[in-house]
C-alpha cells in the first residue's frame, strides 16, 4: 500500500469512548475525512471538533447499511478505512465489519480478546483483499526506539534484571462499566496492560517462563522470563498504590520501565502517538496481525494461569 494523495473516506466505531478523540485527531491531521462515525452514546459532540457533517447513527445496523450504501456508490464515496474504538470485547465484530464493506481496519488495543480468532482474521483479510491493522504506539516513542537499539548492541551479554510498573487510578465505576468486567474487557491485564506486555516482548524477546503472583480486581502481578530478560511486573487501578511522588505531583498515573535499577519514565509523551501510527499506517508500514499476535497470546496465557507464590522474588509493589 502506498500513501494515497487524495483524502480517503474514514468511518469510525465507538466515537463516544475515551480513545475516540486520539483517532479523530489522527484521522484529521493526516489529512483524511470522517464520514460516518457510531455508537450507541449519543454523547458526540468531539465530532463537531473534527468533522461536524459526518454521518452519525446509534445502531450498528443503521451504520453497516449506510457504509454498504456508500460502497455501491464508488470508489469517490465508499469508505476505504474502518477505525475501530469500541469495547474489547466487541472489536472482532466490528474489524468484520470493516472487512465486509471492502475496507481496511484500523483498531484499539487489543485487537482481539480471544488469540485464535486471530487465525480467523488473517483468513478475511485474504478473502476481501484488505488488511487489518491495530495501535501499538509504545513501539513508536522515539524514547522507546532508542532503547531497543541499544539494547540490541548489548544483545548476547548479561541478561538484565526489568521491572515494569504501571499503576493508573480508577474510581468505582470502572468496576461497574465493561472496562472492569473480565469477559468483556479480558480483565486487567488485556485492557490496561497489553500495550506494555507488547512492548516486553518487542524489546526483550519470546517468553521463556511465565507466572502470576496475584490476581484480583484491581491488581495483577507476576514474573516474566523472557529470552533477553527477566521481568517481575506489575499492573494496578488502584489509586493507593501510586507513589508519594506521583500523588504530590498530581498525577494519576505511574508508568516506569526499570532495567538493572535505572528507569525509563513512561508517563509523559505517550498519549499523542496516535497521529504518528496513523502515518505508518497509511504509508503501509503499520502494525498488523502477526505484530499483535505475541501479546495477546501471552496475556491469555497470564489469564489462565493460577496464582502461586512470589517466593521473595515477586514485584517491590507486592512488597509494601
């Protein structure tokens, strides 16, 4: 796929969620164009933002006949990218969509809940002649980069001891919404922690070894061995957990990636890649199935895991 030097025709799922705003952004910002946007909230009004005439229905239905419509219409009306904003649990459905109306799919994290309906994916693609592709825009920090380079200089010597730390307040109704409800969201570690399980993997290699230390509704921990690494980790919506620093500064959120003690600050210049994926993705170098696939599979495989015992070796956060 090459860069398009005409505006292409965007339609967008899920544009009352929290990630919405970052793709509408994107979307406007390379120079393309909503035209249709759903969502069963009619709480929208970040289109008028962006794009003001787009399109806007609150029944999937009403949406997949208005993009059929515009498909028959031609290639100067059809929808040639399908961006995909909605609960985890609905992703698979609505790349589907996408893929049915001949068009290419961009998607939020992750991009399936389940990894064997990866494979089912992978087979639609070649079957509608389209592609799908999903956001994993930790990998595109320049800070992030920098560090994989080194580390691949270093590669073959000591394997350095990581720690990964990501705590970010939640208030009641989190619990109560999908995002806190495991079949839907795929629990903590797929809603809050699949980009930084991505990003493990992307820099320190396949997992070699994995346990869970704990498991609950608010936090989940274990212990990685990864070929280039070993990692305890950490994942925690509880706002008690955040350091003294974090709460006096104000922050609601504590993301750091530490390797043989010395950290890598993950919380500020993270939440504006979207554009910068959007870029790749349009210039055919974005991030697809065989990408996502490492991730996912490994936070089913955490999922299913019971519990054991950190036996003094788990995350300092277990630790008090």
């Amino acid at each position: 796929m090459t860069p398009s030097s005409t505006p292409n025709n965007f339609a967008l799922v899920g544009a009352a969620g929290f990630v919405a705003p970052r793709h509408l952004r994107a979307i406007h910002d390379t120079g393309h164009r909503l035209v249709a946007a759903v969502d069963p909230h009619d709480s929208v009004g970040v289109l008028d933002s962006f794009f003001p005439q787009a399109a806007f229905f609150t029944e999937i239905e009403r949406f997949d006949r208005h993009l059929e419509k515009l498909r028959r219409r031609g290639e100067q009306e059809r929808v040639h990218w399908v961006s995909v904003c909605s609960p985890n649990f609905l992703h698979d459905a609505h790349v589907r969509l996408a893929l049915r109306v001949k068009a290419h799919a961009i998607c939020e994290k992750p991009l399936v809940i389940s990894p064997w309906n990866l494979r089912a994916l992978e087979e639609l693609e070649e079957e509608y002649q389209r592609r799908v592709y999903t956001i994993l825009q930790l990998r595109l920090a320049p800070s992030v980069q920098e560090l994989r380079a080194r580390l691949m200089e270093s590669a073959g010597r000591s394997r350095p001891e990581v720690e990964l730390t990501y705590i970010t307040r939640r208030g009641a109704w989190y619990h109560r919404s999908w995002k806190g409800t495991e079949v839907r969201s795929g629990g903590l570690a797929m809603n809050i922690g699949i980009h930084f399980f991505d990003l493990l993997l992307w820099l320190f290699g396949a997992v070699e070894k994995a346990e869970v230390h704990v498991a609950d509704d608010s936090r989940m921990a274990g212990l990685l061995e990864l070929e280039g690494a070993r990692v305890r980790w950490a994942l925690s919506v509880d706002g008690d957990d955040l350091p003294p620093e974090a709460v006096a500064e104000g922050r609601h959120a504590h993301r750091v990636l530490a390797i043989d003690g010395e950290g890598v600050e993950l919380s500020q210049g993270f939440t504006d890649l979207h554009t910068r994926a959007y870029e790749e993705i349009l210039s055919g170098r974005g991030f697809g199935i065989a990408d996502a696939r490492p991730s996912i599979e490994l936070v089913h495989q955490l999922r299913t895991l019971d519990p054991v015992s950190a036996r003094g070796e788990g995350h300092r956060l277990l630790r008090g």
